[in-house]
C-alpha cells in the first residue's frame, strides 16, 4: 500500500492530537483490538438440560471437543483421546449417553473465549442468567440483550421494551394498557407502583395517552 502526502498528514496530525484526548489511554487499545479482531471459531460445550455450557475456540472440531471433555471431566487425556478414536456413529452415542452437547456458537465468531459475556449468550441464540433476577432464562423463550445486560421477559419493563423491534413496541403498549385497566385508569395510582420497577417517565406522552385512552375504552 502506498501512503499519499495527504493520508500521511492526517495520520500524523491525528496522532498529534491523540494524547491531548481525553481517555486516550483506554480508547486506543480497544480501537487497536476491534481492528485487529482475530477470526475466532466459536464453540459452546456442556450437558443438555444443564446450565453449565462453556465457551471453547478452534478450528477443529475434534480438538475442541477434546478441550471440552477434558473441561467437563469426563476422563482423564487418555481415556478423553480413547474416545476420540471411535468412529462418527459410535461417537455421538457415546455423547448421547452422557447427554453431552458440542455446537457451533457462529454469532460469537472473532469473539476470544474470556470475552465471551452473559449477554453475548442471548445475543448468539442461547441462554443466560438474567442480570436482574438471576433466573435462569434463553433467547427464544423472548430474554433480550440489552446493552451488556441479560434481562429475562418478565424482568423486561416497558421502557426494555420501547427499545426493541416491532412486536417488543406492541408488547409495551399492551402491557401499558393493562397497567390503567388494572387501575381503574387511576394515573397517579399506575405511577406509583411503576415507579417501583423503572421511572415512568420513560414512557413517550403520546403513548401514555393512547393507552390511557384505550383502557378508558374498555372500563
Ligand atoms: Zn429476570
């Protein structure tokens, strides 16, 4: 690659500005590492049923599961390599019969195993425990990522839902609506109780009122 007169400028005076940055120490390696991110082949590991799934990283599925036997305890390296000799069939009963499970974790992809959070879980279609309350709680049975945090459907408040796609926004107005039904359409009342889980004001106005309006309806 060659460097134009130009891009060399703004390199320099970039970096010439750089120090007087705020956070610059901190900003820099994660910049560097985003850059840099390594094309990691994910994997998650453990026993169906069992919330003790591992993250594990190779291009070979023999060797990570190898890793992953050895992780779950299930021998020593010469029984786990032993094991590994039997062929394709033989080898998934054997995993079958201790309800072992390897499986591709492609949504954690560039990710290094220690990077690997609660939320990236969610994210790439698995389980995690919910930051709020700790249960227990999986992606499809609609626990949502949000931000670094796992929240479970029946932690999600109103405002978790506001920030979602299309279904999570209706989900909210409904449970809006619900709020004034089960309180007579007493606002001060559903303020109050709210308030206990998250701040009301995060609800739109327009939004308040057409849920006012609907449950009003239904009385
Ligand atoms: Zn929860």
């Amino acid at each position: 690659m060659t460097i134009s007169r130009r891009m060399f400028l703004a390199g320099t005076s970039a970096l010439a500005i750089a120090p007087a940055l705020p956070n610059i120490t901190i900003a820099a390696p994660v910049a560097a590492v985003e850059a840099a991110k390594p094309s990691t082949t994910m994997w998650i590991a453990g026993h169906y049923g069992d919330f003790d799934w591992h993250v594990f990283e190779g291009k070979n599925k023999l060797d990570v599961l190898r890793e992953a036997l050895l992780y779950h305890g299930h021998g020593n390296g010469e029984e786990v390599a032993e094991m590994l000799t039997l062929d394709e069939k033989e080898l998934a009963k054997e995993l079958d019969l201790l309800g072992f499970g390897l499986d591709r974790a492609q949504r954690m992809d560039g990710l290094l195993p220690d990077e690997v959070e609660p939320h990236h879980w969610i994210r790439a279609g698995f389980g995690a425990s919910c930051s709020r309350c700790d249960g227990e709680c999986y992606a499809h049975d609609g626990a949502r990522a949000i931000g670094t945090e796992v929240v479970c459907e029946e932690c999600m408040t109103i405002p978790d839902l506001l920030t979602g796609g299309k279904w999570d926004k209706e989900l909210a107005e409904e449970r809006l609506t619900d709020w004034f039904v089960n309180h007579d359409c007493d606002e001060a009342s559903v303020r109050k109780q709210m308030s206990r889980d998250f701040d009301p004001d995060l609800i739109p106005v327009d939004l308040w009122q057409r849920c006012l309006a609907e449950a009003r309806a239904e009385l």
